[in-house]
C-alpha cells in the first residue's frame, strides 16, 4: 500500500472570495443592513499554512467558526428571501460552470 501526496495548484482562494463578496453585495444591494462575513474552508487533508485577517479554516471548524459571529442581523423571512435570491445564481450544471471560469479568465486578460 502506497500514501499519496497530491499537490494542487489553485488560485488564491483569498482573492477569489473577494471577488464573491463584491458580486454578493451587489446582487444584494438592497439590503443594507447585511454583515456578509466569509469564510474560506478546505478539506482536512489540506496543509493550511496561510497567516491572514480572514477567517480560513478547516470544514470541520465551520460551525465554531461561524459562531464567532453570532449577531443577528436579518429576520429569518428576509433570509429566506436572500437564500431563494442566490439559489437562483447558483453555477448548477459543467457547462455553466465552464462558461463562469472562461468569463473569470477573459476578464483577468482585460485587465492584465
């Protein structure tokens, strides 16, 4: 029996939470009052080795972490509301996926 050790390359998860709160606050813009707090999270076999103000932690943490902000900023009838909003903006097949990245790239190209 062989341990594998896979390395990945991904892109800064930091920054492309960035640009997920920025499209969130405008999808959500009619909803001042909202604290969006993120948080990136990676499966336990992930070496995390990152010293950063944003909350980054392992998925078996979620729920600890999330209770660090435990203020109550909406009514649960606006949450749902907002949740019934982004399942509809929700990536749901590969081709809409694919498209999403190609548009992510193109864009990154622009500005490059």
């Amino acid at each position: 029996m062989y341990a594998v050790i896979r390395k990945e390359k991904l892109h800064n998860p930091i920054k492309q939470k960035y640009g997920h709160i920025q499209v969130l606050k405008h999808v959500l813009c009619d909803f001042l009052d909202i604290n969006l707090i993120s948080i990136v999270t990676f499966t336990t076999k992930a070496d995390l080795k990152v010293k950063t103000k944003s909350d980054v932690t392992y998925t078996v943490r979620i729920p600890r972490t999330i209770k660090k902000y435990s203020i109550k900023s909406i009514d649960d009838s606006t949450k749902e509301y907002i949740y019934r909003k982004l399942l509809l903006l929700n990536i749901d097949s590969k081709e809409n996926r694919e498209a999403h990245v190609q548009g992510i790239k193109n864009e990154l190209n622009r500005n490059a």
